[in-house]
C-alpha cells in the first residue's frame, strides 16, 4: 500500500484525532485506543486523488490556522491537549461555513480509524464475529 500522507500529515491527524474524540466515560478516547499505523493512509488508499489533495490541504490549513487565528508561534499538533480540544470546539461551532467544513472532513478522516479500533468497538459492543445458530437465517 502506497503511502497517501507524509509523517507529518499523520502526525496532524493523530492530533486532530486526540482532541475530537477525548476519553469520556464508558468510551476509551483517540490516544488510548492506539489508532494503527497506516489507517488514515488506508482510508484514502483507493480514493480519487482529488479527494486526497482536499484532505491533505484540510490538514495543512487546520494544522497554520493556530499560527494566525490564535497568534501562536506553535501549529495546531504541537498545542497541548486541552488547547486543541478548545481549538477543535470552536471550529466545529465556527459561524463559518468553510471552517465547520474542514473540522467536518478531518473528523470523519480521523473517526472511521478511531472507531474501527478494537477497544471503541469493544466499548460500544460491537462484536466482529457474528456467529449464527445452526439452521437461522442470514
């Protein structure tokens, strides 16, 4: 499998991932359900490029926008966990559009590999191995 994202674009995304999906209750977050190498590379393996390039300039305008909308020297990867998790909120609430529109996009780039995690799906109680009974329907 050819690579979709360079170490730093993933490195963005693990980020991104941290801060969207923060542990709650019942429900491991993005750091503890350890997201594979190589899943958000997965995800976009067979996408038209043209999907790809949205996704990695997505992650280049989430990962500067800090540097110029938050007057920091640091990129969005690089901010403490509470700090992102501030900055992820105010994005998905932003007034708009565009903005709402990119944390949409990496929240669904980084959500499918999180909750493909075999702890979130434990979690929640899913369970991969659907076993039926001896003569039921399929």
């Amino acid at each position: 499998m050819s690579s979709v994202f360079n170490d730093r674009q993933r490195a963005v995304l693990t980020a991104f991932a941290e801060a969207a999906f923060p542990a709650v209750p019942g429900l491991p977050g993005a750091a503890e359900a350890a997201i594979p190498e190589g899943a958000f590379d997965a995800l976009f393996a067979t996408a038209d490029t043209e999907v790809a390039d949205l996704v990695r300039k997505a992650i280049f305008a989430f990962e500067h926008a800090t540097r110029v909308f938050d007057f920091t020297l640091r990129g969005f990867s690089h901010l403490p966990l509470e700090r992102r998790i501030h900055v992820v909120e105010r994005w998905e609430s932003s007034c708009f559009y565009w903005r709402r529109m990119v944390c949409l996009l990496l929240k669904m780039t980084t959500g499918i590999p999180y909750a493909s995690t075999p702890v979130v799906e434990q979690a929640v109680g899913y369970d991969r191995l659907c076993q039926h009974e001896e003569g039921a329907p399929r």
